[in-house]
C-alpha cells in the first residue's frame, strides 16, 4: 500500500495496487473517488480537498492500528 499526497492540488492517494487493468473511477462523493476493476478489485482511493478530510479527527496525523496485535503506529501528515 502507497499513501501519496499532492499539495499543488490537495488531493491524497491511497494505493493498493499498480494499476495492470483497465479500471473505472467512481465518484462517490464530491471528495471521494474509488479507481476499480471490473472484477470488482479495488486498486485505489482518491481524496479531493485532502487537507479537509485528513485533518478533521486527528489534528493532521496517520493512525496506524494492527487490528491482531493492538500496535499502533502514529505518523505525521505533512500537508500544506
């Protein structure tokens, strides 16, 4: 998994795979777009006006959670 961030247009990227299909993106939301394969494989999610979305519950940080083992994982977002 990837997580990329665009500061010249707000918008964040969460990659789950490398595109090797054709695949269509779904608006979702006027901030959310899903890129997915007919096969129903999600290869990632777009977030439109990221600052927004990312900052709203977590004053700008990445929560990391092993849901197995309970560690978590706290990193700093860098967002403009």
């Amino acid at each position: 998994m990837r997580f990329t961030y665009d500061p010249r247009y707000n918008i964040a990227y969460i990659r789950f795979r490398e595109k090797s299909d054709e695949v269509e993106s779904i608006r979702v939301s006027e901030e959310l777009i899903v890129d997915i394969a007919s096969d129903g494989t999600i290869y990632g999610i777009e977030l439109l006006n990221a600052n927004e979305q990312l900052r709203r519950e977590n004053m700008g940080k990445l929560l990391v959670i092993n849901e197995a083992t309970g560690e978590q994982v706290e990193l700093p977002l860098a967002l403009s």
